[in-house]
C-alpha cells in the first residue's frame, strides 16, 4: 500500500479567496407586477445554494426556499437564479447569508410578508437551518383567507411591460 505524504501545516494555513457580501448580485432581481386582487402565496425552492465559509473558503450548500405574499411585485425566477449565483465565491456565515437574502429580497418586492429559510447541508456532523421573516407592520391579518389588500384592478399590458424592460 502506498502512502501519501500530508504537510499537515500546509493544510493548516491553506484557504480560498473569498468575495464580499457586496459581490452578490441584488440589482438583476426582476420583479413582475401583481395586480390581482387577492394574494397568491408563492414559494420557490432551489437545491443550488452555495456560498463559502468566510475562515476557511470551503463550500457551504443549501437548499433555499422562499415563501412570499406579493404586494404590487413578484420576482421573475431566471433573475432568482442570477442572484442566487452571485453567492457561489461570498464569504458569508450561514445565518448572515439568510438575512442578506431576506433584506434583498424585502428590498425588490416589498412583499406583504416574506420568509427565507436555508436548510444546509451537514458539515462537521452539524446539520443547520436558519429562518428569518418579514411581515410588512402596516398591515394586519395577512392569511389566505382573509380580505386582501387591492393593489390594482388593471390588467397588464404584458407586450409593453416587455419592451419597457428590453429598453432598460
């Protein structure tokens, strides 16, 4: 049997370069607008979170899911994608990664309430899931069944929305 020599020392002090949090991508969200008059709860979920330990720059992965009451606004997913990539290289501890996706997200859609969990996978015998929430205070009760806010009782003019957005 042959044996491979380890410079432990090495492995010690190795490490990747990492990004900042400033590397994520926020300004590709695209946002739709919503005008119907009740709200449709949307949730989406992704296997392909990663982003890095910021000590050691190995991979952290995650599944991702986002589940939202949209106010005037929903995300357009090949845009999600984009932003969720953005993440692959940033050193960022798992439960900051959360709350960075949360204020993003709070930021581009302004939901009625929104919730963003990452459920990792285990490392170091750890198995960690971190959930954080935003519930917009002006509002009350924001259940499916309840009277939902009118946003707007205008259909879209999709062909004009598209050209707007091909012009920016």
């Amino acid at each position: 049997m042959t044996t491979v020599p380890m410079d432990s020392q090495k492995l010690k002090d190795m490490r990747f370069d990492t990004q900042g949090v400033e590397a994520v991508a926020r300004d590709v969200l695209v946002t739709i607008p919503y005008t119907y008059p009740r709200r449709t709860e949307i949730s989406v979920t992704t296997d392909e979170f990663s982003a890095v330990c910021p000590w050691s720059g190995l991979p952290d992965y995650a599944k991702l899911t986002v589940r939202y009451l949209p106010s005037d606004r929903y995300v357009e997913l090949k845009s999600l994608k984009y932003y969720v990539t953005s993440f692959r290289n940033v050193g960022i501890f798992q439960e900051d990664a959360t709350n960075v996706v949360l204020e993003h997200l709070v930021e581009a859609l302004d939901p009625l309430f929104i919730e963003v969990q990452l459920d990792y996978n285990v490392r170091g015998g750890f198995h960690t899931v971190t959930r954080a929430q935003h519930r917009r205070a002006d509002l009350g009760d924001l259940s499916l069944l309840a009277e939902q806010p009118v946003v707007s009782d205008e259909r879209i003019d999709w062909e004009a929305w598209r050209r707007e957005r091909a012009g920016e």
